[in-house]
C-alpha cells in the first residue's frame, strides 16, 4: 500500500508540475478565463473518470491528468484576483481564495468517509462541473486585456531564467512553500505509516491528519496577511515574529 501510494501521488504531484508550466504559459498567451475554465473541467472529468479505474496504472494515469488540471486552476484562479482587486486588498482577496479552497479538503474527508471511494471521486468530479457553471459569469482580467494589445512577449517560460536575478526570486518562491508541502504532503499523507514507527497508541488516519492540517492552513493565511499590510516591504523583521 505504501509503495503504491507514493506512486499515485507522485504522479499527481508530477502533473501539477507540468500543469503549473503548460496552464501558466496558456495564461499569458491566451487569457486567464481560458486556462480557469479548461484546467477546471479537465481535473473534473479526470476525478469521474477515476472511478471507473480497474488497475493501479489506470488510477495513475487519471491523477496525473487531474494534475495537471488543478494546477491551472489554481494559478489562473490567484492571478485573476490578484489582478481585478486594487493593490490595497489584493492579499485578501487571494487569502479568501486560497483558504476555500484548502477547505476543500476538509469536505472532502467527510465525503470519503460517508461514500465509497468510486462514489466519492464521482461526487468531487460533479462539484468541479458545478463550479465551472457558477464560474461562466467570471470576467477576463483588465490588465490581461491592456497587455494583449501591446507588442511584448507573452508565455515565455524561459524568461523565469534570463538573468540571475529573476532565477533566484523563482527560486525563492519555490523555498517558501517547500516546508508547508513537507508538512501536507509527506508528514500527513504518510502520518498512519509516521504514526506505527513512532508507536503511537491506536491507528491514525490519514485523511483526518490532512483535515486538520488543512483547517490550521485556512486560519493561519489571515493573520499572516494582517502582518504583512502592517509591515510594509523593507521594514518587517519576520524572526520577531516568528521565533
């Protein structure tokens, strides 16, 4: 069990890195709406697909896919917000989205426990059709809009490596995210097999780890957010406040 699911979120994990490349590259050329609509219904068929699923190999396929998917919407998502809101709440604005949609894994741990695993991906495919409805109202980004019209390059994912300066800040972004990831998903995903090599006292389960590791992430984005308005650029000391 252990092998093979590291397997499967490897995969997963793997197209969320390709997807994160192909949907941000698609973003600049083509629109945020776009890449927010086709990333939203590719992970949407790929998690109904995935109940069908008779074979390891098959179930690794799919996450790839969905992936792939997620990680469109997630950038697209962000970006959007960020670039409708005025500078003077845009932190809120991609706080509040980040932060439903950790709660996303909050559902999805009670719906795993109330329904079998095949029903349960048809019930997350269907909520993902479902937002995709609610979303068509959306409007493309202003400052996408202004930009498509200009004579500059768009979509180029090599530009990240131009100059040292823009790798390290690329790089940079990448290092902030890595403990918060070690923690979701090494630390609680794998928290049952943690849980037996520590000789903890009765099972762990690896969902409800994920839940409330989730609901800690959605409470803490604000105060962090609180912080840094307070704090303007070049004159916060994070050790302060942080240990």
């Amino acid at each position: 069990m252990l092998n093979q699911g590291i397997y499967l979120i490897n995969m997963q994990m793997g197209g969320l890195l390709l997807g994160g490349i192909l949907w941000g590259i698609l973003g600049d050329k083509k629109g945020r709406l776009s890449v927010l609509f086709g990333s939203i219904l590719i992970y949407s068929l790929a998690n109904i697909a995935n109940g069908f699923v008779t074979s390891v190999d098959q179930y690794a396929i799919l996450r790839l896919v969905a992936g792939i998917g997620l990680a469109g919407e997630l950038g697209a998502g962000i970006t959007l917000v960020a670039e409708v809101l005025p500078k003077e709440i845009r932190g809120y604005g991609t706080s509040l989205v980040a932060s439903v949609g950790l709660l996303g894994a909050v559902l999805a741990y009670f719906i795993a426990e109330q329904f079998a695993w095949r029903n349960a991906y048809f019930i997350g495919g269907g909520l993902g059709l479902m937002l995709l409805v609610m979303r068509v109202s959306v409007f493309e980004s202003g400052i996408f809009t202004k930009v498509k019209e200009k004579p500059v390059s768009r979509g180029n994912f090599l530009h990240l490596f131009s100059s040292q300066k823009q790798f390290f800040k690329y790089l940079r972004c990448i290092l902030i995210g890595l403990p918060v990831w070690f923690v979701a998903g090494i630390l609680m995903t794998f928290s049952p097999e943690f849980g037996k090599e520590l000789h903890l006292n009765g099972p762990i389960v690896a969902g409800k780890s994920v839940m409330w590791e989730y609901i800690g992430l959605s409470i803490g984005i604000y105060p962090a957010v609180s912080l840094a308005s307070i704090f303007p650029a070049g004159k916060r000391c994070w050790p302060c406040f942080w240990g």
